[in-house]
C-alpha cells in the first residue's frame, strides 16, 4: 500500500551519534575508568528512565554526580553530554524531495538535553517535519503501543498507511504489530526507492 506519512526514527536514521563522545569529556571529571562511568550513564536503566520523562535533567545530573562522582559545572555536563550528533548527508539530502510528497514525521527515543541540542543542529532538516514527538514528552519509548497511537493520530491517517523507518529492529517490529509498514534502516538507499517512485 502505498503510504500516506512517512515516519522516521532520529538517532542512526536523521543524525548519527556517538555516546562515547559524551564519555571521553565527562568521566575524566569523575572518580570512575570511563567504561564504567559509561555503564551508568548510558547502560543502565538510568537512560530509559530520562527517556521516558521520569526524571527532570536536574535529577538525571543529580544521580550522575552521586554515582559517579562528576564535578563540573551544569553547562559543561549539559554541552558535553549532548554534542554528540552529526549528519546522516544522504538522508538528509533526499527530505526536501519526500516532504513535498509526504507528510513527515520524526519520532525518537530521546531525553530533553538531547532533543534540545539536536533541535537546534538539525533546525534546517527540522522545518520539513510536521511534528516531532519526543519520547521524553510522550512519557513512553518505542516500541510501546502508545508512541505509535500518538504518532497515527497526528499523521491523521490509518495506521496501515503510515511507513516507519528505524534502525533498530524491535522498533519496526513493534510499529508493524501496531498497523504500520516498518522498514529496518540501513542506509539512505532505503528510502531513496519511495523517490525514485517505486512501489514497495
């Protein structure tokens, strides 16, 4: 079926990003070897719980600093631990193209310090999108059933008319138990197809 809206995913999608690039500045103002500060603050259930909007980025910082011992300043936190983004340039190349086509939108997994600095990062790429729904914001993370409900309604379609690209395999499968056409991202040759006018 051919689709209505298309929705994309952020992280490895979008922008590609680098958590160790948050951990080489920061676990140096900490007592902790850096792998270890790593597991806390990006492999542990501290992350999830950021990401649902369980925690204020005060209290995220918060628990950071007592289990790790971090001493900086909130803007240095805030900065190192969200430049960590760059561009997907093919991706990015063929957007214009596609929201002329299709209605767009992004739909991530992300936290506030996150979505605010690739907000600013991706402004251009940005203004293509209808909306952008923040896990963070919807208080729930791909691939729970409540994402893909918001994100339907705002696409303003039936869900089989919705197609959803996500590098990560359990989001798409998630999205196509919901309804929705699901492609696992791998590269911009993905979705340049629906450009070039071909059916899938």
């Amino acid at each position: 079926m051919k689709p209505r809206a298309i929705v994309f995913d952020f992280g490895n999608v979008v922008g590609f990003f680098d958590h160790r690039r948050a951990t080489e500045r920061l676990a140096p103002r900490s007592r902790l070897h850096p792998d270890d500060f790593h597991r806390i603050v990006f492999g542990s259930s501290l992350e999830d719980r950021y990401e649902r909007g369980a925690l204020t980025t005060a209290e995220f910082r918060g628990v950071i600093r007592v289990e790790s011992g971090l001493d900086c300043s909130d803007d240095f936190f805030d900065e190192a631990y969200a430049d960590i983004f760059w561009h997907n340039r093919a991706l990015c190349a063929i957007l214009p193209d596609l929201a002329r086509r299709y209605p767009l939108l992004l739909l991530s997994n992300t936290n506030e310090l996150h979505a605010r600095h690739f907000a600013g990062q991706f402004a251009e790429e940005f203004r293509l999108f209808r909306h952008l729904l923040y896990s963070h914001e919807v208080k729930a993370r791909k691939p729970e059933r409540a994402v893909f409900e918001q994100a339907t309604r705002l696409a303003g379609c039936r869900p089989e008319e919705v197609l959803f690209f996500d590098d990560l395999q359990a989001n798409v499968l998630g999205a196509r138990e919901f309804g929705w056409q699901g492609v696992v991202f791998t590269h911009a040759d993905d979705v340049r197809r629906l450009r070039l006018g071909e059916d899938r």
